[in-house]
C-alpha cells in the first residue's frame, strides 16, 4: 500500500508485528510504520468483523487500534514506535482478560 | 522554551494553558511567554507543528520542494517558540476542561485533565486557549470503512513524518483547495496518481464568481492556479464528479463513479479521500461552549469575540478551531487570542493589546482574503455529505448506516443524541469526529429542516481515552465520597 | 388566544412524557387496543432514559415500604414476558438477562451495613419472600473469578438481571410505531386544562383534546400533576455514570454499580447527589467511582473510559414510585419512578390494564401521594 522515499537515511528500529520481525524508521509512528510493512489491516471491529486500517493518521478516527507490548487498543497513528517493540493487530473487541492474566504472569 | 514528558513535572497552575502546538497554539504560546505569564503549550504529537507543519523538526522529506516553501515556513514559528520561555508537553492530550473546583482561591480558574505516558492528572489555569485545529470532513461513501481507503490528509502525514508514499493504483477524491495540494505534494514525492475524481459540483461555480474580485487579489489565486495548472500534468482529471463507491472485500479492489450520465470502474490499490477541512470543536463542545452553525462551510463553529473567547469565560479557540482560515490564519489568530488572554490576566492594558493587535488584525484581514471564495466554490456536494445509497456507514465505530438513520428519523427521533440512545451512532472510541455532521445533517435532511434546529451531539468529557485506572488515580472529595459510598 | 394554535390532535389518551415510563405505559395502552397520543419533548431534554445503569434490579428494594419489594419482583417475574412481545412486535433483541446480581463489599463495615440493611428489608411484615445469599469473598472469587483481593464479600440475588436499555428505548418507540401510537416529539406541554368531557392539552405546539390522561413527565410532574389535582413532588437526584470501550465480554453477572451490556462496554455507576438541575460530570465522583469499581475488578484499569455523563432519577420524597389517580379530575393519572427499567414490565403489562379500567386497584394504594400529606401533616 506504501512505500518508503529512497536514500531517507536515519535510524532504523526493530519491533515484531504479531511476533514477526519488522524493522521501521526512528520516528515513525506505529501506524506508519504497519502501513511501511505492507499489512492490509490492523485490526477486525468488534461490531460486524470487518477489517479495518488506519484512516486519518491524526488521531481522530480510532481506526488504526493495536494492542502494544500487550495492552490492547492503542492509538497506533500517535505511538512512536520504539525499539523492541511488540504490535499485534486485534481481532474484535479487546480481549483484555487475557492482556491481564499475561501481565500477570509476566510479573 | 522547556519540555515536559510527565504529569508529576508540570506546576499546579500556569496563567495560561494552551491545547494543540499547530501554528495557532505555537503562535499563541510565544506571545504569552513574551507577556511574561507562565505558559503551557500541550500536544498529543510527539512533535510541534500542528497539521500543516507535522514533523516540521523531524521529517526524513530533505527536498525542499517536495512538501513546498508554505511548509518549511513552519520553521519560524518552531524557532519562536523554542527561544520563548513556554514550557511545551508533548505526547500529553488534554481529556477535559471544566471549572475548578470550589475551594480554591481563584474563582475564575479552570480545571484541566491531563495525561502523559498513561498517567492522568488535573492541573489548574487562569486562562485556556484551544488551538485544536481542524479535522477532515467525514465522506461517508459506500466502502470507506476499507482498507486501502484513508483520507488525503492522512496521506501526506505518513508522508510529513515518515517518507511513505502510496503504492500501487492510487486515486484521489473529493474537492477543495487542499485536496490540489495533497495531491502536488504526494507527486512531487514520486507517487503515481492514476486519477483524480474531483467531486466539486460544478454549479458551485456560478455561486462562487461573486466572490471573485476578492479572490482575485488575494494570496490564493497564485498558489490556486499553480496548483491546477500542476494537476492537469500528466494525471487524469474527472471533473464533475457525483457518485463514488470503493469495492472489495477485505481490501479496496476498484472504485466506481459517475461523471455526468458515464458509470466507470477503475481498479484501485488505495483511495485518498478528501472534502475540504472542519473545525475540531469536540473540547469546545465538551467544555460547553456555544456553537453556530456556519452554512457556508457546513459545520459547527465556536461562538466567539473579537479575541476569540468563547462563551465560556476565561476559554477562547484560536485557529482553524475557531472556523477555518488556514494556517496563516490561525498563527494570527493565534496572537491575538494570547493578547485578549494577556489582558483578561492583567498583564496588558486594553490599549496596549488594542495597539499590539492592530497590525495582526490588518495582516489577518489580508490573509483571509478569498476565503469567501474558497467557501462557496468548494462547498461539498451534499451527495457526498448525506449519503444517498442506504447502506452507506454513517458512523464507522458503531457501523450505523444512513437507511437505519433515516428510519429512525421516522420513528420520531428528531436530534442527534435522541439518535445516538436508539443507535449507539456517536457512541464509539471517535466520539462522532466522523460521524457528527453527517448525522446532523441526515437528520436535519430527512426532516426537512435546517441543522441549526436538529443541533449537535452533545458531548461529555472523557475528549480523548483515558483509562478506568488512570481516573481512579486522581483526587477525590469530600463530597465525591458522600455521593458515591452510600 | 385561539389563533396562536397550530396544531388540533385528539385522541382517547395522552401520555405525556416519552422517556422509558411513558413509552413503556403507551405500549402497554396501545397493546390493548387504545389509540394513544405520546407528548414529547426534543432532542435535548433530562431523560433519565438516556442515562439509566439498565439494571432490572430486585435485591435491596424496598425497605420502608415492602409493597415496593413486591411490585419489583413482579416486574422482574414478568420482564421476559415483555422482551418477548417486544421481540415478536419489532424484531428487536434488548438482551434481557436474568443471571442474578452481585453487590460487592470492598470493606467488612460495608459488608455489615448490606447485610444488615438486607435483614430489615426481610423482616419487614408483609414483605413478599424471595431468595438470596450472602456470601464471603472466597465463594464470591468462586462465581466471579475476576474480582481482586479487596472485595470481601458480596450479597447474591438470582432474581436480578438485566437489560440493554437504549435497545429497550428504541423497542418500545419502534412498537408504539408499528402500534400506530401518535408520538408528537417537540412538543413541551405547557398547561393541561381538564373540562366537561376529558383534557384540553397546550403547548408552543398548538393543542391536543383527550379523554384520559397519563402523566409521565419524570421530573417535570411536580408541575404538571396540580393542574388536574394529583400531586407528585419529585425531585432530580443526580447519577454519574462511566462507560468504558469494548471488551470481550468477562463479566457475565451485574453488579450494582458494575456491569458489562451485551455489547462488550463496561458501565460504571452510580452516584446520587442532589444538586436540582445540575448535570456536570465532576471528576472527584467519577474518580473514585472507578477506584471502587477497579478494586472489585482490577482487570478494568487498563480498559480506556469512551464517555461519562450524569442523568437525573426521578425521585420522591421517599424513593418510592408514585401512581395515583385524580380524585377531582377522574381519567388523570400519574406514573413517576426512578427505576424505570426494572419497573417497565408492570408498566407495560399490569399498569395500562388498570389505567385503561380506569381505576387503579387496592394493590397500588401504597403508591399514592396521600402517604406525603399523611406523613407532613404528623
Ligand atoms: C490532515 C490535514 C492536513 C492538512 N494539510 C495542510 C497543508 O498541507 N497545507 C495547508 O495549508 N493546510 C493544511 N491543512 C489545514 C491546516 O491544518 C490548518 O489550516 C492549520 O494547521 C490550522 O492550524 P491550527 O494551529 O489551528 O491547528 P493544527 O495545526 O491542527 O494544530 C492542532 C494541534 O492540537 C492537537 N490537539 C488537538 N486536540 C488535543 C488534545 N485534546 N490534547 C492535546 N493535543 C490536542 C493536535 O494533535 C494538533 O497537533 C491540513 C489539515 C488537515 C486536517
Ligand atoms: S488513524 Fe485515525 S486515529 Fe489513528
């Protein structure tokens, strides 16, 4: 869906994308840096299912919802993305007994 | 100027506190600086710059006429502000704003929820300026909740900030002056643009030309013509356009229109959706302040005064916030809203800030020339603000459709938060951003009615998420304990 | 003063008012074959129906007055007779559930209080039996594994449940509509006049002639009532309430204060100040409002608030329903309660029975307005 300007130079940072490895470009959002990797979606609505992507890169929209080093429903268009970073895409609604009981384990 | 990452660094109170760092909040910060009142410039970007100028300190774009001269003007507003004595707080979004609690010394004062890196906290001001900005209006069509479907605006923040450019068959959609420009800049960034759908009623055009003469000797016409001649090289250009869909299942495959009595479909790899921009009132909504409705540029516009206060005493909305102006526009604006604060706060006599404000008034008047024009000639089509086809999402969060819309219109439902109890429309995490109008404006449709008499969502604060624990952190009262531990 | 009326309706019965009250006793009329006219107010307006918790809640009802008790689980007895009808009328789900509810103690002194405020609500004489337990936190992790440490027990009653009550308000209009019920929003209600044969009815609106009236105008009846000679002091008692984005559904019980719709969002409520006509959300109330509900359920701090808002109840003197009818001005009626949605199906189905009898029966004495001329005239 994107691609990235050539020879833009600047650090590059690595994160996983639902457990892959992915690299981005120092200060680009988390948003930004789905659509760099070429992901179709980010996440399925809790309503009907569909799939959804980011829409406004403003903050506005809430469609470009992750969950981020396990914390689910993050606005990934206003997140830097940082180093080490875990993304997941989502699938319906915020599955956050889950995300709890994992960082209770985590702990 | 000083950088602020958390809640617990900032002060109690600062005489003024000023919401969003685009030009008019950056503006607004440097002058109340200047007049020696402590000043809070707070962002939810990690960066200053507002729209226009995003990631003016940090783009990878090094060309220079990529992103154009208008952009790099942006500069000089960064530099004032960083050489003034503002503290600025990035990534920090402002949730509410009310009144300060009795008890306090100042009456006046106002209460502002706060939160950085998930931790909320109140802090007071004496005085609050809302640069907010604007947003771009909904264009709610069939199949824009796709992925593959963004909006213009976003497309070029990806650019701004991360070099991105679209892939593949990209079109372009919708009207107005910016959409031209979004549309040069992404192209000068190495996209390839198979067409644009301009959707910019023709007879527009014959309103529009009473606004001429100003137009014609304002800043615009040049940048204007520039732009059009650009476009007609080398891209398709559909004028006239009155229906758009976008197609495919779980990813934008084609998009289909009509241009006169033609249907075409053209397959499609991302549509970049784009109807000119509104003001961002949701804070001035929450915070109570009252509203008009402005028919030329089909939306809600703050109520203010001639230094932009609103009709919440001590709250004022500087730039495009206040009603769309542009970017020049709102740096003006943006002074002006910070002198009136100046003397609300004792700290400029009314002559001193009528003099200090003088040249920016006339600047002001000079900048907003051709507005007129702009307004009317590009006012959107109300096909692509009330959608026809009744299976059109209307509000994307809660995926309410404009048929379910007008049905329940028919039940006798006559507003938009009478709407939102029976469809949950406006009910979701955007908080009706992108549904708002389209409701008011269905509604106001179906009932025959102007939208003045249908009114707007009415909103409440949380303006943006904050979490149960967060708020759970914050202090409570005396009397919160008595009506809550019964 | 003729001239300025725009507007003649008529009908055999008005119900003023269009909140969950009103529509659940039109619905209820309609039901029976009455032709009703619905009186509205506009998009804006202090519907307790927007902002109620949606509970249809048993336990805990009624201490001081155990006919209360009983007219409650009544309603809940028949609620899903009322879902049902509802769902065969317009096709619309409002997710009734009866799982029982939970109050939950976060302290042993809270813990006391319930308990004890249980057993006076019991023994009560005449009160209507029905079942509930009282529980320690260890068979209280048992049934709602996600609750934290501090809660340190709780009390359970299987007849509380449920509803999605913005479904139960876009049901009852959508079945007022399909029943031809004449619903005019827009249109305050200015004066009532009674004469020789029924009600005139003024508004900005113009006028409305009717046989029978019912007022359900929540908190604007205190007004209204005197004019046909009924009497209703209410007052707004103010309730803030939270609503959190979706969430897989976790919790599958109703708390007091806590519980998760059907659509996965988590509300959290409910405050009580009385304050008149303020509807400011503060802070301090809904900060510790979500402390508490985050100490029974620590799961929740990480869910993200999406809206707060506060509604006025509806309240007596008391806290008890009002239903009475016009001694001097017979076929007036007066309906006022602040549990609305617990209370819809005796609205719909037991209510407008009598109301279109034109009586209301012994069994509702208990709920005229006589008991506050009797208790300030002691
Ligand atoms: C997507 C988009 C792209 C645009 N591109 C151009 C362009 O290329 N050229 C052009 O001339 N005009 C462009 N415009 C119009 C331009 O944005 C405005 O004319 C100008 O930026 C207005 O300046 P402002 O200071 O009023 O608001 P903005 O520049 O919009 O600044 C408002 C700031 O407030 C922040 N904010 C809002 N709410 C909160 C909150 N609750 N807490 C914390 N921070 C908050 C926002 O994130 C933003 O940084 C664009 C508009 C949009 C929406
Ligand atoms: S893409 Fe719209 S909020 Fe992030």
């Amino acid at each position: 869906m994107f691609r990235r300007l050539p020879d833009l130079g600047g650090e590059t940072v690595n994160f996983t994308i639902d457990g892959r490895p992915a690299t981005a470009r120092l200060g680009d959002t988390v948003a930004a840096a789905l659509l760099a990797s070429g992901m179709e979606s980010c996440r399925t609505t809790p309503v009907s299912g569909a799939p959804r992507a980011p829409y406004c890169m403003m903050g506005v929209c809430f469609e470009c919802l992750v969950t981020i080093n396990g914390i689910g429903n993050r606005q990934g268009c206003l997140i830097p993305v940082a180093e080490g970073m875990a993304v997941e895409t989502q699938k319906g609604a915020r599955a956050i007994a889950s995300e709890y009981s994992a960082k209770g384990d985590a702990a | 100027m000083k950088t602020i990452k958390d809640v617990a660094s900032l002060s109690e109170c600062y005489d003024l506190l000023i919401i969003g760092a685009g030009p008019a909040g950056m503006v607004a910060a440097a002058t109340g600086a200047e007049q020696g009142l402590s000043t809070l410039l707070i962002d939810e970007n990690p960066a200053p710059g507002g729209q226009i100028y995003r990631g003016i300190t940090t783009t990878p774009v090094a060309a220079k006429e990529t992103l154009g001269a208008d952009y790099w003007r942006g500069t000089d507003l960064v530099h004032a502000l960083t050489a003034s004595d503002a503290v600025y707080a990035p990534e920090t979004t402002v949730w509410s704003v009310g009144p300060a609690a009795e008890g306090t010394s100042d009456p006046g004062r106002m209460e502002v929820g706060v939160s950085v890196g998930g931790a909320a906290r109140l802090i007071q001001a004496r005085q609050v300026i809302a640069a907010t900005g604007a947003l771009e209006r909904p264009f709610p069509i069939p199949g824009w909740t796709l992925p593959g479907v963004m909006t213009a605006g976003g497309a070029q923040i990806a650019l701004k900030t991360s070099g991105l450019v679209p892939d593949g068959r990209v079109v372009v959609a919708g009207s107005g002056p910016l959409l031209y420009l979004l549309t040069a800049q992404l192209r000068a960034a190495g996209a390839t643009i198979s067409v644009m759908l301009d959707t910019t009623p023709l007879e527009n055009w014959g309103r529009a030309i009473r606004h001429a003469s100003d137009f014609l000797r304002s800043p615009y016409l040049g940048k204007g013509l520039k732009l059009l001649l650009g476009a007609e090289r080398g891209m398709r250009i559909v004028r006239g356009v009155t229906a758009i869909s976008a197609n495919g299942d779980s990813q934008v495959k084609s998009v289909r229109f009509r241009h006169g009595s033609k249907e075409e479909e053209l397959p499609c790899d991302v549509l970049l959706l784009h109807q000119g921009v509104v003001p961002n009132i949701n804070l001035a909504n929450a915070v109570g302040c009252a509203l008009d409705w402005d028919e030329d540029q089909l939306t809600w516009v703050p109520q203010t005064d001639d230094w932009y206060e609103t009709s919440v005493k001590g709250f004022a909305i500087a730039g495009d916030g206040a009603g769309i102006g542009g970017a020049e526009s709102a740096a003006l604006r943006g002074r002006i809203a910070a002198l009136g604060a100046g003397h609300r706060l004792g700290r400029l006599s009314a002559n001193d800030r009528d003099q200090r404000a003088a040249p920016v008034r006339a600047e002001l008047m000079r900048a907003s020339r051709g507005r007129r024009f702009l307004d009317v000639l590009y006012r959107p089509a109300k096909a692509f603000r009330i959608p026809k086809a009744d299976d059109t999402i209307v509000c994307r969060c809660e995926e309410v459709t404009a048929g379910k819309l007008r049905e329940t219109v028919a039940l006798g439902v006559t507003g938009p938060n009478q709407m939102k109890s029976f469809l949950r429309c406006g009910m979701g995490p955007c908080q009706g951003r992108l549904c708002g109008l389209t409701v008011t404006e269905l509604i106001a449709d179906a009932r025959g009615v102007p939208p003045t008499e249908v009114g707007g969502y009415r909103l409440r604060p949380p303006i943006k998420p904050i979490t149960l624990g967060e708020l759970a952190a914050l202090p409570k009262t005396p009397a919160a304990i008595k009506a809550v531990e019964r | 003063m003729t001239q300025n009326i725009e507007t003649h309706f008529e009908s055999e019965i008005a119900v003023i008012g269009g909140g969950l009250v009103g529509s659940a006793t039109a619905y209820g009329l309609a039901r029976r074959g009455a032709r009703v006219l619905v009186l509205d107010e506009g998009d804006i307006a202090y519907r307790a129906s927007r902002g109620n918790f949606a509970l249809v809640w048993v336990q805990s009802k009624g201490l001081g007055m155990p006919e209360y008790a009983a007219w409650t689980k009544a309603s809940a007895e028949q609620w899903s007779t009322l879902a049902k009808s509802l769902r065969d009328e317009t096709d619309i789900d409002v997710a009734h559930h009866q799982p029982g509810g939970f109050v939950l103690c976060l302290s042993e002194a809270e813990m006391e209080a319930r308990i004890n405020a249980m057993r006076r609500l019991h023994n009560q004489p005449k009160m209507v039996q029905y079942p509930y337990e009282i529980l320690d936190h260890n068979e209280t992790k048992r049934r709602l594994p996600a609750i934290g440490s501090d809660v340190v027990g709780s009390v359970f009653c299987p007849l509380d449940g449920h509803v999605n009550s913005l479904r139960l308000f876009r049901a009852l209009h959508t079945a007022m509509a399909r029943l031809k019920v004449d619903y005019r929003p827009n249109s305050p209600v200015e004066s009532i006049r009674p004469d020789h044969d029924g009600f005139l009815i003024n508004g900005p609106w113009g006028q409305a002639r009717v046989q029978k009236l019912v007022l359900a105008a929540g908190l604007d009846n205190a007004r209204l009532a005197p004019m046909v000679g009924l009497h209703a002091p209410v007052r707004p008692s103010k309730g803030q309430v939270i609503v959190t984005e979706k969430a897989a559904p976790f919790l599958h019980h109703p708390m007091v204060t806590v519980r998760q719709t059907d659509e996965g969002g988590v509300m959290i409520g409910d405050s009580q100040e009385d304050l008149d006509f303020d509807t400011v959300v503060t802070p301090p109330v809904i900060s510790l409002m979500a402390q508490r509900a985050v100490r029974m359920f620590p799961l929740l701090a990480g869910l993200n608030v999406v809206r707060t808002w506060s509604a006025l109840r509806v309240m007596s003197p008391d806290g008890f329903p009002i239903y009475d009818q016009s001694q001097s001005c017979p076929g007036a009626f007066v309906v006022t309660c602040h549990s609305g949605v617990t209370l819809a199906a005796n609205h719909t189905l037991t209510l407008a029975h009598h109301i279109l009898e034109g009586v209301l029966p012994a069994s509702l004495e208990a709920f005229s307005s006589r008991r506050f001329h009797v208790s300030s005239a002691a």
